[in-house]
C-alpha cells in the first residue's frame, strides 16, 4: 500500500481515511456508549479489565430481560 500511496502521490492517512466505512456502525456505538457509561460510573477510576467486566455484566442483564 505504501507503494502504491506513493506512485499516485497520495498521504497513507487520506488513503485510510477514504477506505473507512462511510455510515456509522451502530453496533460499535453502542458498545463505545456502554464503555463510556461504564468509565462515567466508575469516576473514571476504573481500567480496561474493570470495563470489561462491567459492560458484560450489564450486557447480560439487559439480555435476559
């Protein structure tokens, strides 16, 4: 790829950039909105395995119900 950026005169990130999925993964938001409630919750105290666990957790409840 760096080749071919470079033949054509193009920046690697605009060539990225370009690539990207063009409308939003719904499924991806979700899951940054329930890390993110997750943090907020903690006081942003708690790390990557305590998120983890929290966002599983709460996922599991919310699907049984």
């Amino acid at each position: 790829m760096e080749t071919l950026c470079r033949i054509f005169n193009v920046h690697r990130s605009s060539y990225r950039y370009w690539c990207r999925p063009k409308e939003p993964d719904i499924e991806r938001t979700i899951k940054r909105s329930l890390v993110s409630e997750a943090w907020n919750v903690s006081g942003g105290s708690a790390g990557a395995r305590t998120i983890a666990t929290m966002v599983t957790n709460t996922h599991n409840k919310i699907v049984a119900e």
